[in-house]
C-alpha cells in the first residue's frame, strides 16, 4: 500500500484543521511535510505531521 501522510496546518488564520496526502511507491523516502504547503492558506512553516 502506498505511504499517506496525514498533516494539520498550525496557522491560526486558516479554515484547514487537516489534510492527508497519498502518493505512489516512487515518492523518495525522504519527502516530508517540509516539501509540501498548505492546500487552503499556502503555509509550509506551520504544517506539522499528525502521528498516530
């Protein structure tokens, strides 16, 4: 099954509580919350994994 990440948006201003990103085995081991931005407001600095 395909690695999915589930991330929340820390930024106080925006409507986005959490989002989950799945992508495909060819996704480098190394991508992290870092490469992404926020989907409603653009953040990328107050994104933040949610770890289950």
């Amino acid at each position: 099954m395909p690695a999915t990440l589930e991330v929340r948006c820390d930024n106080g201003d925006c409507e986005m509580d959490m989002f989950e990103l799945h992508y495909t085995y060819d996704m480098p081991d190394s991508v992290g919350v870092s490469d992404f931005s926020c989907p409603y407001c653009g953040t990328t600095e107050e994104l933040a994994e949610i770890q289950l």
